[in-house]
C-alpha cells in the first residue's frame, strides 16, 4: 500500500507536468520516493517574526503583517520594472521590491496576510526587503492547513533542477509530505529501529524536509539531525546488506577442492623465501592461507603501506596453491609491473619445480600461441601477466588462485566477471594505495581484508622536502651527492592526458638535459608509457641492474617498481599531483637500506589545496593518514578516480562526513542477515531494490 505511494511516478503528482517531470528525469528523480530522497542542500531559520518597528538595516529578518498596497514602479531602465508591496503590522511598517517579476500584481491582494523573509537594507529613505522569500497566509483556502512553509519557520532550501526552482521543490515536497500515507514501509528492521533509536521512517522523511522547531539549524546543515542520519544510515544499512548478502551468496558456491597444507607445503614455502617475515607478513600470510584452506573460495583484500612487502606474501600463497596442484594467474595493471613481478617471481622460483610464465598484451602471435597452449596444458605452473590474461580465450588447466596487484581499477563488477574464470578460484586483491577504511568497507565491501601493519627491518625513514623550481641548482647538487656514493635516481614528469603531446615532449626535453647539461658523466634514460614494451624493459632492466644511474620517467613508475639502489626521488610539478599519488611515488625510494630523499619539486605560487598536500606528505609517510587526508582533500569519487570507481551511488550519505555510519550500518547489516527473523524480509527488500538505488550489479 505506502509502497505503491512511494513508487508513483513523479509525472503524475498535482503541479508537476511533462516539463518538470523531464527536469526531474534527468537528475534521477523518477518517483515519489526519489523526491523525497532527496536532501536539501541546506536549510535556513526563517521562524521568529520581528516586530517591524524593530528592524535594522543589514539584519536578515522575518515579518508577517497586512498588504497596505502594491504595484508596478517603472525605472529610469527602459523595460525595467519593480514590483512594489508594503506591508504593516501594529508597530510600522516595511517594503518589498522585486525587480522584474510583474506577474506578482496577480499573486498579491491588499489586505492579505504575508510573510516576508530576507535581508534588509536602507533604500531611498526607508527600510527595504529586495526580493524576499514571501509567502501569503491563506485562511479561508481549502488546501491550505495554514503551515508557513516557505518563511516563518526552519526552511529547507533545495537545488535548482531545470526549470524547478527550489520555491516550487518546497511547495512539491510539501504537498507530497501531506498526502503520504501515516504509515510506509520501512526496510530497515524493527529491532535494528529500536536498538539505534532511529525514528519511524515516515517521520524521518517529514523531519528532514520540514524540520520541527527545536531542531538546530547547525546541525541541520551538518546534515546530523537524527531524522537526516536516519536516512542515511538506511541508506548505508541497504548497500552494506546488499554486500554481504551477495558474497554470502558467493560463498555457498564451492571450489574444485581446498587447499591443504603440511610439512611439505611449508617447507617448499620456506624454500622460496629470501628473509624473514615481518609479524605483519605472518599474520596477513596466515589469514590468507586459512581461507585457501576452507571449501568456500576466498574474496581476500591485502592491504599494506608502499613497501609493506605484499608482493612476497602473495608469491608464498601461490606456492601454497601450486604445491596443491593449483595454477595461478598473477595480474599486475601495467606491463612494466607484471614484467617486473615476472622477473622477481621467477628468479625466486628458480630452484622450484613450478614454471613461471608471463602473458602480456605485447606478446603475439606464435610466442602468445604457445604461451597460451601451456597454461591451457598446466605446463605452466605461474603466470604472470596484465590484464589480457582474464581477458578473451585464455584457458587454465585447474586456476586455483588469482592474485590482482591492482590499483584500485578492478571495481566490483569486474572482479566478477573474473571469478566467473576457472573453477570459483580463491582470488586475493592487493591494493597499491592504503585505503581509508570508509571507502575500503564500500568499494571492497564484499571482499575481507588483511592488513600487513609495518615495514621490513632495516629500512631508513625516507626525508622529503618541498622546494621551488627556482632553486634547481640545489636540487641537482642533492642528486649529484646520491650518485656520487653509487646511489640511483628518479625524476618524475606529470603527464596528462589531456595535454599528453606537450607534456612528453617537456619529460622527453628534460631527459635530453639532465644527460647533456647537468649529469653528462652519468647515464641517463628516460622511460614512458607510449614507448614499445621492449625498449620499455630495456630500460627498466638497465636501471635495474644499475647501469642507468637516473631514470627520467613519467607516472609509469608510480606504482610496485622495486629498485633497491635508488634513493633519490624528485617529482617535478609537485603540485599537479594528487596525494596519494606523491605517496606512491615516494614509495619507489626508501626500499633498501640506505637512506633516502624525496624532492618535491613546485612551481610558485602554490593553490592552497597545493600547499596543504605538500606538508601532508613532508608531515608523514603513514600511508593509512595520508590516504585519510587525500579522502578529505579530493572527496571519495576522485580518490580513486571517477572510471571504474567501484563505488555506489550514494543519494544522501556521504562517505566521508558520514563515515561513523557506514561502520555501524555495516555492523548491522551483518547482524539483521544472521538473525532469521529479520533476514528474509529484508533479503526479499533487496532483491527488488538494490540494483536501482545503488546503480551496482545486481546481488544475486
Ligand atoms: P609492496 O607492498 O609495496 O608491494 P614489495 O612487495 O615490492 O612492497 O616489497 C618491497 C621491498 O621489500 C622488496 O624489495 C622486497 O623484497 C622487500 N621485502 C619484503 N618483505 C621483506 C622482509 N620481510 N624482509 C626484508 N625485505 C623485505
Ligand atoms: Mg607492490
């Protein structure tokens, strides 16, 4: 029955028409229920009439009193009109003008009450209202209930849509207010309600348009009143059990055979393993092997800061597959990553049985062929790759776990797709870029995470300065000492796409300089992402193995590559980068043990969004602060950058003003789906609603 309110097209409620309904359409407002859902973007405190002897200039005030008269007042302007009403209560009087609106001489009759709200000012010898917020008090009109609801009380002010200005949202939102019914659905669960104190729903929806007086408007506009926080934790409390319920789902599905692990298996492990683990390692390590363990196959997101040492934690669960007669598909997001990883790995399992190989985009005909040809036989054992290895007609022999070095680009729906790959392999995620846990619980809602807290042993804290480009000759002589002492260098170029073609002719000129003018006794190379993928190795290989001393190089290396040696990392145009990018570039220096310096590198004057990510990142290497703050500056769709974000539509919850809600809706969700009494209604809620509001793939 409300669910039938709820669900009536907006274009067939009184007042709103084809035209409106079509602006409504465009941002998403279909029904009823979208309407309501809809939070104002603030609200303003028009209660509390001041007598009109008692206004000031300058004062923002509300008024209520008898139309004395009106008109149209012509200007020196030629077609320039002013609508004119004075209105008087007992103590005095006030007027109003309207510049240009003539079609209130209709709206306006002497003798009417009204209500005037705005601020005032001193005007040709008087006290002057321009272009109040009024409202005329009907007391004889058969809808009217006499509730102010433009002026005279707490006002919620909404966004323009099209042509629906946010005075006829008002009167919209109002009307519909009045004719829902007293009772609506409510999917969030009575003992859930009641353990949380939440408002009956209809009551939030009421109290969040129209708020009762004793509500602050500060906390109104905090969006922290408990009816707002109601619908946003309904909100949170929908998507995060639509998560649950979907990997619940997920887990009811079987692998081929779980892992097992014995004396043999640990001491293959052990055999690849070129130093001890961190604490960390061990538990994260441990907390993956005990899902490869279970029947059900394992969504495990590994978490760790630049340079925790994820990469070996993955490597030593994959021996643990592989050792149980398992393949496994290693992915990395770039070919210089995965061709690095294939290097590591395969050096490391040298002296294993298992054969390593490695599919990349670069590879191609016959060579693609027969890598494809032994992963399909199981010949190989590993395969390292991008992502044309879950791409097209690649084939395992028995894939048991698939591990993704991914940098935030897999959302939810892609690591679908890639599960639907092979047997319900276990899959492992590992994350590039700590993720604030709001944005983890949301994008990675479905997957559990492991944490590696810490950093291997031995390694030097890295020192970071900001330094203007002016002072150039100072940042080379830091260069120069590094090298001197047999140390490498990067230095990083921005590269954008949408002045792509400048930008790499500046790297590719600031290459040609730094070998000719400033470090001509040194080698320098210089390496981006539209060279061919061999000439890319070459150079990777060659700085690697040390021959190269400077690698001139756009973002290509943000991310995983892994030379020791280098400890110099200056980043040009500082300020075009965003946080947690600065943080990953960083990360390529500080990976041994000598100590290490990252210059950053600005151009003046700095924004002050600029100069705020700048000492975030001298202040600390924390990546887990750093990606909170990077969460702060840029907002949760920037993060992680609008394609392929994985992240919800979320309508009035916020991910990072309300991410106190996100934990508790969380917490809850996960309680209403264990408890059968609360389960299936909501189960059943989902299933019809889920998709649609939170514009994600389906739960089922
Ligand atoms: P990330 O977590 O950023 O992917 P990597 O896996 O690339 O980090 O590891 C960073 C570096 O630290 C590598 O050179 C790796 O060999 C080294 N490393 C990892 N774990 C340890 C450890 N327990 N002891 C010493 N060195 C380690
Ligand atoms: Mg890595």
């Amino acid at each position: 029955m409300s669910d039938d309110f709820l669900s009536q097209p907006l274009q067939f409620v009184k007042g709103v028409g084809p035209r409106r309904a079509a602006d409504l359409a465009r941002v998403g407002l279909l029904t009823v229920e979208d309407l309501l859902l809809r939070f104002p973007l603030r609200y303003e405190n028009r209660a509390g009439l001041t007598p009109m002897a008692a206004l000031r200039p300058g004062q923002t005030a509300t008024v209520v009193g008898e139309v004395l008269s009106f008109g149209i007042r012509p200007t020196r302007r030629p077609g320039f009109r002013l609508f004119e009403v004075v209105v008087r209560d007992e103590s005095g009087a006030v007027r109003a003008v309207f510049p240009n609106q003539a079609f209130l001489k209709d709206v306006f009759r002497a003798q009417q009450q009204v209500v005037l709200f705005g601020p005032l000012e001193h005007r040709s010898g008087g006290l002057q209202f321009t272009n109040p917020e009024y409202e005329i008090v009907r007391g004889d009109a058969e809808d009217s209930d006499d509730a102010h609801v433009h002026t005279g009380r707490l006002v919620p002010i909404y966004e323009k849509i099209g042509s629906v200005t946010p005075r006829m949202q008002r009167s919209l939102m109002h009307q519909v207010l009045a004719a829902m019914p007293e009772e609506v659905d409510d999917p969030v669960p009575a003992p859930v309600r009641q353990a949380l104190a939440l408002p009956p729903r209809r009551v939030a929806i009421e109290h969040t348009h129209f708020p009762p007086g004793d509500v602050s408007v500060v906390e109104l506009n905090a969006f922290k009143s408990a009816a707002q926080q109601r619908l946003i934790f309904e909100e949170f409390f929908l998507f995060q059990a639509g998560l649950v319920m979907r990997k619940r789902r997920q887990s009811s599905t079987h692998k081929a055979r779980p892992v097992q692990v014995d004396d043999r298996v640990r001491g293959a492990a052990r055999k690849v393993l070129p130093f001890r683990l961190t604490d960390g390692q061990k538990v994260a390590l441990r907390e993956i092997v005990t899902d490869m363990q279970r029947p059900e196959p394992m969504h495990r997101l590994l978490q760790g800061d630049v340079g925790a040492g994820k990469t070996i934690v993955a490597l030593l669960a994959a021996v643990v597959a592989m050792e149980n007669g398992f393949q496994v598909a290693f992915m990395a997001p770039t070919e210089i990553l995965a061709d690095q990883h294939y290097m590591t790995i395969r050096r490391l399992m040298e002296h294993s049985r298992f054969r390593v190989g490695s599919l990349t985009g670069s590879v191609t005909g016959a060579k693609k062929r027969a890598a494809r040809a032994e992963i399909a036989s199981g010949t190989t054992h590993l395969v390292v790759g991008t992502h044309a290895l879950v791409e097209g007609a690649v084939e395992f022999r028995e894939l048991g776990l698939v591990i993704i070095d991914e940098q935030h680009r897999f959302g939810v729906m892609q690591r679908a797709t890639l599960r639907a790959k092979g047997q319900h392999p276990d899959v492992l995620v590992m994350t590039a870029t700590p993720i604030p846990r709001t944005l983890a619980l949301t994008a990675f809602g479905d997957l559990d995470v492991s944490v590696i807290r810490g950093l291997p042993p031995g390694r030097q804290p890295i020192r970071t300065v900001a330094k203007p480009d002016s002072r150039r000759d100072e940042i080379y002589q830091l260069v120069r000492k590094e090298l001197e002492q047999g140390r490498q260098a990067y230095v990083i170029y921005p590269l954008v796409e949408a002045s792509e073609k400048i930008d790499l002719r500046a790297a590719t000129a600031m290459a040609e300089t730094l070998q000719s003018d400033v470090f001509p006794e040194y080698r320098v190379a210089l390496l981006h992402g539209k060279m061919k993928s061999d000439e890319k190795d070459q150079v990777m290989a060659a700085f690697a193995r040390g021959d190269v001393h400077v690698l001139a190089a756009t973002t290509v290396v943000e991310v995983g590559v892994d030379v020791a040696n280098a400890t110099m990392m200056v980043v040009e145009h500082a300020e075009r980068f965003g946080l947690s990018q600065l943080h990953q570039l960083r990360g390529r220096v500080g990976r041994g043990t000598h100590a290490s310096t990252c210059v950053l590198v600005y151009q003046a004057p700095l924004t002050e969004q600029g100069r705020a990510r700048l000492e975030a990142l001298i202040e600390t290497t924390d990546g887990f602060l750093i990606a909170e703050r990077d969460l702060e500056i840029r907002g949760p769709g920037d993060f992680f950058g609008t394609r392929q974000s994985g992240l919800p539509t979320l309508r009035v919850g916020d991910l990072v003003r309300d991410h106190i809600l996100m934990e508790e809706a969380r917490r809850e969700a996960l309680a209403s789906l264990d408890d059968p009494q609360q389960s299936s209604a909501l189960m059943a809620y989902l299933s019809t609603h889920w998709a649609e509001r939170f514009g994600l793939v389906d739960v089922g």
